[in-house]
C-alpha cells in the first residue's frame, strides 16, 4: 500500500476529570497504522492502551490532537458519522467476551447485523459464515454457558467480523483464557490478518505479542518504541 496510512495519530491527549481531579491519560500519541498489519500494543498497566483503542474504535473522543481513518478527520464527523464509520469499518472484541448470556452462539454474531436493513434469513447466512471462519459452525445452536471460555471468545471474533470489518481492534483478547486456548485464537487471529484485516491487538503476553508484525509500546500515556517487521510469518515455522 502507497500513501496515507490507514490509521493517523497525531499528538492525540485525553484528559479525563476536571480541575484539580483532571488526569491525563494520554499526553501526545503519535501512530500510524498501514492497511493489513498486525499490530500488538503493550505497555504497563495505566499506560493508556484501552484509552487509545476506545478512541481508535470511536467509542471516545480524544481531548486533543488529530485521528485520521482512511484519510477523515474523524473529529470533524459528527456523532452518527461516527457509528457509521464504526460499524461499517470496526470490530471489535473485548477481554470479557461480552455475549449475551441466554442467547444462541448465533443469535449472538447476528446482532452487529441487526442495524442493518437485511433479513432475517440473510442475517442467519452470514452469521453462519462467520462462526463457520472461527471453525465454530457446529455450536451455533449452543448458548454462551455450554462453551469454554476459548470457543467464547471466538464466537466474539465471529461477532465482530460477521460485518467484514477492515479493522478488528481487540483489547485482551485472551486475557481470560488459558496458553493453549490464547495461541488458538493467535493463530485465527493471524489467518485473519493474512486475508487482510488490519489487526490491533492489546496484550500483557510477550508470547501473543510475538504473533504480530509490529509492536507499539506504551508508558506513562505516550508511544515509547516501535518494533517493526516482527513477523514475517507466524512464530512457528510456515511450511
Ligand atoms: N473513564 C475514565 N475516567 C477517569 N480516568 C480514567 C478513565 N479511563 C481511564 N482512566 C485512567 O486513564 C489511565 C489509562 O487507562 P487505560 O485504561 O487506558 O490503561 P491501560 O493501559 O489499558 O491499562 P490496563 O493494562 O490495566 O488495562 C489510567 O490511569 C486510568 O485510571
Ligand atoms: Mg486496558
């Protein structure tokens, strides 16, 4: 890809409070992020990873700077710009899953589908399509209580994809799930990226970390390094 990136920080702060309880929480992130990278963001705790993600996934505004999306000064979008831009570009998937408890794995993935002017019948379709890239296709009828916590969680990546996001953003996205389940999910996480969404991806874990191409990392609510082409495959040898 030549030209803008797909993804613009500039000097983005965010102050949260006012007066003397106001805290700045980031204090001039700069990122660029180009189309179909994979991108973990580290960092202590407190040093504004969800902050910058809710902002890249316009659930917040930022207090200052600028954040490009393809180009768009997203500050200069108004309020339903902005969920549109949202829904029609982002995914998202949270560290708590966030399904809804009684409601089938498939009846959970239609929901980002309910906006949307299509038919039940073609909302059924594509969440099937979704679960079945998770390789979950099987459990659709199941309910969020009949799975583990590793088939939750793809159920939540097929939630998010079944718009065909170009952008998933992921805050944790293994954080409650045990080493074996976590490389699952990197390695759908990776086979995603490969047919060309652009990743970005919150983790503690060096290890998840190492599923991606680029790793940007936080401190004290500033980028303080970047490591590029950090994979040019996955970890494990491609055969
Ligand atoms: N809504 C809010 N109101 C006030 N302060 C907030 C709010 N959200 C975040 N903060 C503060 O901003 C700072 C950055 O928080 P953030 O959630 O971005 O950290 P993080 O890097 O994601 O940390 P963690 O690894 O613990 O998830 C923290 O000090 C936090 O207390
Ligand atoms: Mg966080």
């Amino acid at each position: 890809m030549t030209g803008a990136p797909l993804i613009h920080l500039e000097g983005i702060t965010k102050t949260f409070g006012q007066g003397a309880a106001a805290f700045q929480a980031l204090k001039g992130v700069d990122m660029a992020i180009a189309e179909g990278d994979f991108v973990a963001v580290m960092g202590p705790s407190g040093s504004g990873k969800s902050t910058t993600m809710n902002i890249l996934g316009c659930l917040d505004v930022p207090t200052g700077g600028v954040f490009r999306f393809r180009g768009v000064e997203v500050q200069s979008l108004d309020r339903d710009q902005r969920s549109l831009l949202r829904r029609k570009y982002l995914g998202f998937v949270f560290q708590g899953f966030n399904l809804l408890a009684r409601t089938t794995a498939v009846e959970n993935v239609e929901l980002p589908l309910l906006y949307r002017g299509e038919t039940a019948k073609d909302r059924r379709a594509a969440a099937m399509r979704s679960l079945d890239k998770v390789g979950l296709a099987p459990w659709a009828d199941h309910t969020p209580a009949e799975l583990s916590g590793g088939q939750q969680q793809r159920v939540a990546i097929a939630r998010a994809l079944v718009t065909d996001p170009a952008v998933l953003l992921a805050d944790e996205p293994t954080g409650n799930l045990d080493t074996e389940r976590s490389l699952e999910i990197m390695e759908l996480l990776t086979d995603l990226n490969r047919q060309g969404i652009t990743i970005l991806m919150v983790t503690h874990e060096e290890e998840m970390a190492a599923y991606a191409k680029t790793i940007v990392h936080f401190r004290d609510g500033l980028v303080e390094r970047v490591e590029r082409g950090h994979r040019s495959g996955a970890p494990l040898e491609d055969v």
